[in-house]
C-alpha cells in the first residue's frame, strides 16, 4: 500500500504571496490531519478533515485553511504570507473512525520558505 | 489537553535496550497512549500505542502501569537506525475528532 504522499516538497514564496499544499492519503483512509512544525514551537496541529468537513481545528489564525475531495485528498492554503509561516508542513492520514483507537500515518512533509 | 512530560535526552548503547519514560498523570479513563518516533527532517513514524494492557509489536514494546499515569516504551535490541526523537502523546478525542498534541519529545541518541 502506497504511503502518503505531500506534494510539492519544496516551496520558496514571498511574503505577502498565498500557497497550496497537497496531500493524498493512504488509500481507503477517510481522516487527514494537518501539522505545522517549526524549531520554536514543534509540532502543531492545524486542523482535520473527514469525509469532506472539517472536524477539528486548531489554534492558527484564519489565513490557514483547507479543504478535503470526495476521493479524500486535502489541500492547505495559506494566504498572506508571512515569514514565521516558514515551516515543515506534515500531513497524516487514519481510518478516522469515531471513537476506538487508530493510528496517523505521516507523509514526508512540504519544505515552506517565506522569504 | 492531557499534558505528557519526557526527559528531553537520553544515550543509549547499540545493541542494548532502550527504555523511553513518560508520565502522563492527567490522562482520562478513555484516552490512549500513543508513541511516535521523528527521524531528522522526516515525518513522524507511528510505532505503537495502548490504553491499559502492555503492548507489543515487531517495532517495540509498550509498558503502561497500573493506574495508567506513567508507561515506558521499550526498544529490544536498538540500532544507530533508531536516534530519533521520540514522542509520547496521548490521544485527545474532542466531539469525535481527534488529534495528537505533541510535546518536545525525547531526543534518543544510540551510541556504537
């Protein structure tokens, strides 16, 4: 079974530019979550997506959004850039069931520089 | 969010047992504890979680004590493969949705 894949890897912008993110889940995972990770303030989650809804966000201001397709694959969008939005951006894919235990499974992340 | 506490290093020799500690003395009736480990620059790789019993996987094992406050992961055999960050988190459900909250995690250096 293929892993989960981010889309670019690397991304130079400028301040003030917006930027998308791509993930594609494990096949057959309905839940993707987002993750911000700086040296500051490790990994932070931003939000999750489940069968096309948004079902938990964390605490990032609202330049930082998303969105999920029916076939399960996310984006994140970050308008405005700003250079502290300079990051490695983690997404992670699970069956997403309620309740019960399941584990995310990591992609390799998207390199963000905002210069 | 339950908080966990981990010693922020620890060395360990090659070939020998690695025994990562957390506590976690907030933890709910029905939150799971999980451990992932962060290779320098790569994603987080899940290795194991539990809720009360020890667990046990071809990666590692999982030793959660009785009144479920603190566990240790428990790496068998560790190789230089191993040197990661380590992190223990317990699970928080939040109206279904579910995150991980991760803490700094337990930068773990295997010597040869």
């Amino acid at each position: 079974k293929a892993g989960v894949t981010q889309t670019p890897r690397y991304l130079i912008k400028t301040r003030g530019q917006q930027v998308t993110l791509s993930c594609s889940p494990i096949s057959g995972h309905r839940s993707v979550s987002w993750y911000q990770q700086t040296p500051g303030q490790g990994l932070q989650f931003l939000f999750e997506y489940f069968s096309e809804t948004q079902r938990n966000k964390g605490n990032f201001p609202g330049r930082f959004s998303g969105r999920q397709f029916s076939n399960s694959r996310s984006e994140m969008n970050v308008s405005t850039l700003e250079l502290g939005d300079s990051a490695l951006y983690l997404c992670a894919s699970s069956g997403g069931s309620l309740g019960g235990s399941y584990e995310q499974y990591f992609g390799p992340g998207t390199r963000l520089t905002v210069t | 969010d339950a908080k966990t506490t981990q010693p922020p290093s620890m060395d360990c020799a090659e070939g020998r047992a690695a025994n990562l500690p957390c506590n976690h003395s907030t933890i709910s009736g029905n939150e799971y504890v999980y451990w992932y480990r962060q290779i320098h620059s790569q994603g987080p790789q899940y290795i194991i979680h539990g809720l009360k019993n020890n667990e046990t996987n071809e990666m590692a094992s999982l030793i959660i004590t009785e009144d479920r406050k603190s566990s240790t992961l428990i790496l068998p055999h560790a190789t230089l493969r191993d040197t990661a960050v380590y992190y223990c988190i317990v699970r928080v459900a939040v109206g279904g949705a579910q995150k991980l909250v991760f803490g700094q995690g337990t930068r773990l250096t295997i010597n040869p």
